[in-house]
C-alpha cells in the first residue's frame, strides 16, 4: 500500500529528497538473519550517486545506520528501522519551481493530488526514495542467498546502444555497468556526449535471478509476472516491463515460444527458456528474466513550456547536477526490489501444501 | 492475494475450468448503483469464445446470475457474487495429459507447487478464469460511467501485421477486434492460416482510458504504472506491458520525451502525451495507454517433447478446439482489469486531501 | 477486509438472509486436504436452526455444495467455493419493516451507510451470514487437525445459570450446549419462560483451544489477543471478549496473576493459566482461553419504540420464528472463527525464524 | 500486519526498549492537515513515565521528532516519519534476566518464537513500544478534530475501587486519571501500598468518543466492535474488551437492552445507548463506549518460580522501577487507538455510496 511493498517482508520507505533525512522500516524478516550496517551499505554503495563522471556529482552521504530489529549482529524478528541523514541540502536552488511543473516530473500530479507539497529536489517522488529499497533489499539479498537464490541485473542497452557479448564480472567494473566492455565504453561516450548537449538518453536494464525455487507465484491476481510488473513499473523513470521473450513474443508462432520440457539429473527442465523463468504465473526454476524501459531522465538543462501553480503558461529552465541517464543508478534498485519481491512470495508460499506441515507443538 | 484483486474494490474469482461452476465475489462496490444480468452479460458476450471462427467453437454458456448484493435493480454495498454454470463438459479428452506436463501451460508448475491438480482443461490456470474478471470489470464499468471515465481496448498488432489507421467504430465490427478495417483483414488470414499448420499467433493489445481524474495512483509501491503492470501481466498470456512511449522511450532524449504543459480553459494540459496519461505515477488527465504483448497461443495441435509426474521422457500432441490467437479475447479482460484499477484507486484516493474531508456529522 | 477474514487462510463470505444463496470462497487452504461435503456438512448441522425446541423452527436448508478448488477428494490450492441455496424465503412478513428500524438490529446503521438495503429478514446483517463461517471453519478444523489442535466451545451462563461442572462430553448432549448437565436442564426452563414472556435471555459462550503450537500471534498489532478479539467481536451479539482471567485479571494482584513457570518432560509449562494461553500475544502452548459476552436476542415481540426512514417516530412489533437466547448458536460459530484464525496465524508464522527456511530448490 | 495499524490510516511502529531509538511512520494521512512536534509531543507527556510518584521514575526521553512528510507545518501525502531518541540506557542490570523467563511477561514466547531476543527490558515487547502508537494517534486526533470528533479515555476501576462520579474535567487534574477525584485519592493509596508490598493491582480504562459519525464499520468482518477489539487487544496488559454495556448485557433481557429509537430534532437517536454506540458493527451516531480489562503489572519484586533457556528450573526476582498499576498509562495509548482507528475507518468509508461519488474531472 503507497509506500509499502510486500506482504510477508513488509519494506515501508519514508523521507523527501531534501528533509532531515530518509529510511526504511522492514518488518517481517526471519529471526536469526546475520545482517550488519556494512553488509546493507555495500548494497548501497552502488547505488550512490557521485560514483563516477557518468552520474550526478552530489555527495549525498548514504550512510545507512540500523535503530532496531538487529541485535548482537543477528535479527530478532522486530521490525529493522534503517536511517540515513541527509546532507548537501542547500535547497534555495529549487526557489525557482517552488510555483512551477517541471515537464516529466511528479511536480503537477502531486500538486493536484496533494494540494500542497515539498517542492526541493521532488521531494517524495524523488528517486532518492530508492535508498529505502536498496537498504532494505540488502536485507532481502542475505535471506536469499541462504535458500541460494542469486540476483543480479546489468545495462543492456543505453542511446541506441546495445550490448554483444555478455561476461557477469564485467558488469561492476565499467561507469554504465553493461556486461560487454566495448558497449560500455561507446555508452560512456553516448552519456558524455548528451550531457554536454543538455540532454539525456534512455536505455533498457536486465534483471536476472538464479537458482529459483520452483513454485514462487500465485495464480491470478498474483501471478509471478505480475508482481514482477508490480515491482518494476515501481521504480521511477521505469515505462514497460517484459518477461521473457516479452514483446519478442509478439512476433514468434506457438511452437516457436513454447519451452519444450525434458528431464535432466531427475529434475524436469525446458530445453529454451523463452518464458523467463515462469509458466502459469508460478516459476519453474528456470532463470527469471525481465528487462525494464527507462526513459531518459526528465531533467534536462534546455528551456521547456510549462505551466504554474497560477494557471500561467510559463518557461522553465531545470538547472543543477543531474545524471543525464539514470540506467546505471537503475540497476541495484532493479535487484533489490527483485531480491525483495522474490524473499517475499517464497514466505508466502511455504504453506502452500499440506505435506509441508508438520505435526505437532513446533512452527517448523 | 491470490484470487484477489483491489483493495477497495476486491474481486475476487473462484472457479476451475470443467469444475460445476466458475464465479467471482466483488466486495467493496458503492451502494446504490444500477446493475443487471443484462448489463454483466453484454461484456460477457464480448468474451465469450465460440463467437466467431477465428476462436475456439466451444459453447461456454457464460450466462451470469447474480446471488447477492443487489436489491431491486441496485447494489446494497453487501458483496456481489456472480456465477455461471460449465456446460459441454465432458472432460475424458483431457486424460491424456493427467500425468504429463503440455509446454507453455501452468501443468508442470501448478504439480510442483500444489502436488495436486485438476488437469480437466487447465483447471484453475484456464483463461476460463477471466470470466470472472470480465463480469466483475461490467460492474466497475457502471462505477466509472458514474464519473465519466470511459476504458476500451483493441488489437493494435498481430502474427507482425500492425494497423495503420484507427477508428473506435471499428473495434467490434470485425473479427479480430483491430480498428483499422483492413490490417483485421489480414489479421483474419494471419489466423486462419495458423490454425491449418496446427500453429499459432501472438500480438499486442492496447488499452486506453479518457476522462480519468488528476490524482489517480500512490507515490512509490503503488504507482499507476506499478497498478497497471500488475493488473496486466495476471492476465493469461501476457508477457509484456508498457506505458506510454513504453520501450520506444528508450530510443529517445529528455527534451523528445518530455511531454511540456501548457493551460487549455483554465486546466493544465501537455502538448504531447508520451507519458500515456501520468507523471510520478500518477494520473495527469490525458489519455492512458498501456499496450499489452500477447504471446502466441501455448496450444498447438503439433508433437512436442515434454516429461511427465513420474520423470520419464515424453511426447505429448495437445488436441483440441483451441484459439489460435488470444488477441481478440484478451480485448475484454484488458478492458476488464483497467476498469477495476480504476474503480480501485479512485475509491482509495477520495481522502487524499484534509479538504475533500467534510466536517460534521454526515460521511461524504 | 469487510466480508473478508484472515490474511493467508482467507476466507469471503456472501449472501444475504432471503437472497436465492449464500456462500463463502476460501483461499489459501493448503493442497492435499481431505475435505468433503459431508464433512462440512457435519459442521453445518450443529449450526442449524429449527434443531430443537429452543432454537428458532425454521428450516433454512443449509445443505452445502462445493463448486471449486476439490478434486477427486483433496484441495488443489485452488479457491474452494461453498454454497447453500435459501429455501422458505416468503419474505412478505418483513413488508412492515420495510421503513422501520428495529431496535437492536442493523436496520438504521445499514439505512444510514449505504442508502439503500435489504430489508428481508435483515439481509445481510443477518445471522445467516455465519453459514459461511462455519462452513469454512470445518476445512480449517481439518487442516488444525493434521497439525494436533483441538477448538471447542460451550455455553458457560445463560439467564444468569452457571455452569457448576464440566464434562466436554455433555456439551452436545443438551439442547443449550452446556457441559454441566444439571445447569443446563436449568438454562433450557430458561430459555422457554423469556419466549413465553415475548423476551430473550444473553450468556456466555467459552472457546478453548488444545495443543496450541508455540509461538502463535504477533508483536504489537496482531497479537494473539487482538486477533481473538476481532474474530470473536465479529460474531453477531458479541458484546465482549476476554482471554484467560479476562476482567477477572483487575481484581487480582500481580503475584497471584502471573502464571509461574516449570519444566514438565523437557517443555516449559506454567503452574497457573491465568493469562489463557498468551504472552506478550504470543501463544505459550498453554490452554487458550476466551470468553465471549452474548447479548440477549434483539427481536422481541413487544411494542418498541422506534423510528422510520421518512424521520417519523413510530411502534414496532417484530413476529416470526426468533430465538429467545442465540447462545447454543454461538458456540460452532465461535468454534469456526478460533478454527479459521488459528490456521491463518499458523500459516503466517512458518516463516518466523530463518533455521525454518530450507536451503535449496525446494519449497518447504 | 504485525507491527502495522489500519488500512487508510496506517501506523508502523519499530524499536526496542533499549535500542538506540524508537520511532513510527505514518502513511496514509490526508494532505494539507496542520501538525507540529508540538502537538505530538503534548500527547506524548501525557504517556510519560517519571510523570508522577504512582507511576515509574525514569526518564525515558520522550522526545518526538518529524523527520518527514511536514512541510512549512502542514502535511504533504507522503509518509510521517517520528523518532526518539533512548536515553538512560544502561541495560546491564537485565544481564540476569537474559536466559531467563519473567513469569507474566514475552520472554518465554519471544524466545520459542523467534530462537534469539533482546532481552533488555523486553526488548520489542516493552510497552515503550507504546511511545509510536501515542505519537501517532496525536496525528489521528488533529485529523478528527477536523470533522468534529473527540476522544477520551479514564480510570474507572482501581485495586477494586471504583468510580462513583464523573466529571471529565477531573480526569488530568490526579494521578491516576480517574474523574471521580474521591475515588483518585483512594486509588493513589492502593497503588502506594501494593508498591510497598512488592507487588501490582489491575484496573479498568474506559474509552469514549463522542460525535462519531453514522456509518463506520464494516458488515461481518471488520465490524466496529470487532476492529475496537483488535486495537484496544493489541495494547500491552489489556486481557479484555466489552462494548456498550458488555459483560452486563449477559444478564439483561432483550427488551431491556434494547435502545429504542426516536425522533430529536429531525435526527435518530436512541433512548438509551446500551449498545455502546454501534448497531449491527456500524456507528449509530451515539456515545461510543468501551471498557478495557487491565491486568496487574507483570514485573513484581518478589521471588517466582522460572526456567530458563537451558531448560532449568530456577527463581528469578524482578528488580528495577516499575509501575505498580499500568492504568494510568494505559489512558493515553486507550485513546490514540481509538483515533487511530476511527480516522482508518473514516477514510475508508467515505466511498460507501455511490452518491458520494463526483461526477467529473475531479476527486473528491
């Protein structure tokens, strides 16, 4: 509900763009999880921006402190209250919009849902909400890689720019985090290049997840897909989410997409994997797959019609430090509200058969 | 969860494919409002299969009864429930695949989760399941006429033949429900030559909605683009969702994709509407478009390699009148799940604001 | 939510007193279950009016269908939807409260909050509503009885009769289900004078609960208690609960009030059960305890006072069959509701601890 | 769920007793509304410990701060974050509790529950996690204020003293929060003596809200009395709840509980309000009226049997300052509960007829 995902690992977010601080509330998570502020700040260090000369410069002090849930270096079951404190908050620059939408922003929505609102650097639908995300789904990270599920996600394609080869530990070693190293230096200049134009470029991130219980998901409403979609269209600047061979699928016939099936090591396999990982809204332990449009990032340094809060049509120039793509900042928020959303429907679906109840005075 | 949908307005759909009966509870619906079997039933006719020859020949007997909720021609605000009784259902065809798993089909995933299962054509993973969308989406439809909001849906693509030209008029007075009077022909074609290479067709429907009020979606987890993707990808066969530009704003810069404002009698519009209809993930007043990727029917009458519950190695040949594109079926369901989105998030946005809440003795 | 109990088990119930069904939709019951009509049935009879002299004559047909989520003798995880259709429904005699609000009942709030009802024999503020419950009570009670729990519940005052004795076994012995027989024979006289003296009489119904697991309820919101508080609060005439000691608790001191602890056979137990099963709103393995305060029967045929919906003060005299004491009636109905939560909270709690999450591919 | 309030109006409280801080987040509140730490924190001193010589000397350090969703004094729609900081933390004195359970208090469930706790001063089951619930419900108090509802709580019943008069006035002017000052001084006794002997005493809060609007609650499920249930279950100590006349109404007849209806001043009252202000689970525009059952004080000075986590019996005494009647401070969590809860249930239902629906472009 509005700022909460999940139902069993429950992750409230809180905090503006420039307020005293922001964080998140995770209640839900197993007892017994070790968890410490470097683990969640290691998360967190990706995401940062002010991490490279292909996005914003700000020093935004992400520093994640832990008030609660955590003790002697293991979780209690109480919720875990995550904080950081907001620094670099000079806010007289934003004077100037205070009365003013800027185009592609939350600015004129807001405004006329809430009737009033916290103009500086969006305020709440700034994309520093996703700090809460990724602190939390450091959290979600740990519980995962116990039952031994493994997310990752990368920069497929950026400015009309696409990658040809893929090699995981290339991801975190080049600015744009793509998986093919000759991509990621032309992206790097595609960035460069849009930035000095006072523009900005789109592109597309990948999320993956290995190692999926087989079963995650519910029918209707609930469909794996669909929270998949949930959670992905969540994250600011996201515009389409696909599955699998998603709009691919559009052009193939039948016998074409289907993933024939076939037994391997006593375990039934699909010999293609164009569904992404799921069949019926329920995964199939395949590998889950989906990649995510981002538009281009709606700042751009040029003049733009607008209108203000006086129904006056108006010019705006949106000034400041701003990354002219977001898709590198994309994808530890893609993974986190992957490992969040894939923690959460494997609690939820530990009950889904009666022979995995057991008998007795114990909750197993 | 699960079977259900909304928060204010809950639908929730019971019901498998060849079980007695299929219906769908809606709980949360606003006393007062007009509603009949022959209002349900007209959106139900829209859906049902056997309606024409490029869908499956089956008589469904989708004929609603309501059983409650609604007292001389008007809902009470007490839950709605719907049913319609399965027909033609002798369902010994489908003992074929008890033991196997058919490729693209929930069958495998549904064993491995429940360890149990109908298998009777689907089950509860039948797209017979929207029926309960579609009867529920009727009466959401009487909601949103209320206010003035007006939801359709059309086939804007399919087996790659996209439409050139667009008139509403045209949706359903041609068989693939597709505006532009010519590409359904060749739809038409596209279809009936898949059905004599036992193959079939994927596609994208695309869902609009006019008139819906500024406000509409929450900040952060339960954006209106997180809404929509959820609400689409629970439906059968769909593998893909997009907003507005969608994947093509990948392909364009900040200052193409901006949609600038500019006042028209008094209201705030934008020149252009590459958002499809929201900013920050909330309703901005202009049009919505979502477009849906289809995929290519999952039953093909062709062998294909597949293993069974007890490991083995198997071929299975799925018979049977199946459609050989979804497309022009998905048109009422998508039509269906955007009503009730909407229907939803306007019940829950009511209060967003200390102004909308009236002093005194009376709820308004 | 509203016609909606429990989070993982949930249950919706539907239908109103003279509707042509009522009906209930469980989703979530794990796969695997034995569940049968006959079963459920066994529930439903104990639920049933015109089973005796002092319950009301009528024969309401509460014979139960299962339409969805069974098949060949198991659950499939599927929604299960139950249904009985009303019989005896000449609804005439309710005419002359078609624009009077009965004192006692739900006729002026439902006026007031939805503007429109069914004024039918209450609609669906009717006691009848509870068909639902226990129907679904019965498949929790088979799922708590694959895991050891054991609910029952018996009325322990009636007409200010209280039980002296208990014998679990003369519980469903006696027309008033009380387990002291002498008591009850008492309570029976009582019952009959209030209906020849045109009145009604309240009581106490007690629920327990045996072998309860460990660790069973919330911190904070979702205690224990607060949840056996909404349930037992949400039977039609409850008007208190209290767990263990109860309001007995504000007249003891803290020493004689603590349930002291002490090892039996390597388990911890408590010496007293003042506290009824919980602490800090957590089960303790102990007995759980509630009691539940029934008010006497609202429909009494005397002249009352009242008013009607053109805002006229006026008489009204409510006929028909009624129940001068509705406390036997409560008893599988309280049964139901600790049967429906104690399975929810079981299923929620699985995955409290991380040791409880098995590593690997499988969904335990 | 869990540490979460409410559905519209929802307060998420996190922290422990001896953590580095304590804190809620507030989602849902309407916008535009007029809050300050001021106004929270005059709800918060009168939670206070150290507040009087009757109830605990520590000083807690209550002091709130917003760290989101106020902006220039008035709320924006986005999350209300509140903190305080711990003080006085020195928990070494609880050394000897660590593998050890306090009879009366969550430290055996905890443990069972969860496998590892913190066990400094009950760690998450302190009743210092009442701190959010008040800092919260000052929020919920401003928003009813707006529509004209208020909300009180007092001491009715001490150590089987019992209030003789009412006058609300009196009811901050004593220590014990009783408004018969006669009895308060009687109570302040028996709370002094019961200190001196080392031990506790329970009492009864009586909770009341006045100009509640017709029509809150929901049929079935969320009744009113049952949603006033969960929430005054919910507080720590609290053992029972009764509605209207409650557990009195066991011994009336039906024509005596009954309340008659009349006409005042073109509006439906009641002659008497034995129904506690709520008619079939939903507001009847009455006094509504609770009364809760407190139970002693857990934490007495005195030897009590025990085991331990190594499965040992053992003694353990309770040392430290402890209140020797919660009641005083059960006042204050009484009546935000109830604010918060009648707030929830505002917004909830302000789309429960059709005719409170707008036509047109805006939402209101």
């Amino acid at each position: 509900m509005a700022s909460t995902y999940g139902r069993m690992f429950r992750v409230t977010t809180w905090g503006e763009s420039h307020g005293p601080a922001l964080g998140a509330v995770v209640d839900g998570c197993p007892a017994g999880l070790e968890i410490s502020e470097e683990i969640i700040q290691h998360d967190l260090d990706r995401r940062r921006v002010g991490q490279s000369k292909v996005t914003s410069p700000r020093n935004e002090g992400d520093k994640v402190t832990i008030l609660s849930g955590v003790f002697e270096g293991r979780t209690t079951g109480a919720p875990i209250s995550l904080i950081t404190y907001n620094k670099d908050s000079d806010s007289t620059k934003y004077d100037v919009i205070r009365d003013l939408f800027r185009p592609g922003h939350a600015d004129y929505t807001y405004w006329m849902k809430y009737g009033h609102r916290d103009h500086r650097g969006g305020g709440r639908s700034s994309a520093r909400e996703t700090w809460g995300r990724v602190a939390s789904g450091a959290i979600a990270r740990q519980v995962l890689k116990h039952i031994g599920v493994d997310v990752y996600a990368f920069v497929s394609e950026l400015a009309n720019i696409t990658m040809d080869t893929f090699d995981r530990e290339q991801i975190d070693q080049n600015l744009v985090r793509c998986p093919d190293p000759v991509a990621a230096e032309r992206m790097v200049t595609a960035i460069t290049d849009a930035k000095e134009s006072h523009d900005s470029v789109g592109g597309i991130v990948e999320v993956r997840a290995e190692n999926v219980p087989v079963g995650l998901g519910e029918p209707t409403a609930d469909k794996l897909d669909a929270m998949i979609g949930q959670a992905m269209l969540s994250i600011p600047a996201i515009k389409g989410v696909e599955i699998g061979e998603g709009f691919q699928a559009v052009k193939m016939r039948g016998h074409q997409h289907n993933d024939e099936f076939y037994m391997e090591n006593g375990r039934v396999r699909t010999v293609s994997n164009h569904a992404g990982g799921m069949l019926g809204g329920i995964s199939n332990g395949e590998q889950i797959i989906a990649r995510l449009a981002v538009k281009p990032t709606s700042s751009v340094a040029q003049d733009q019609r607008t209108a203000d809060i006086h129904g006056q049509d108006r010019i705006v120039l949106v000034e400041g430090r701003h990354d002219p793509s977001i898709c590198p900042r994309v994808v530890p928020v893609a993974e986190a509200m992957m490992n969040l959303l894939l923690v959460d429907l494997y609690l939820m679906n530990r009950s889904a058969r009666l022979d995995h109840l057991e008998p007795g005075q114990e909750l197993i």
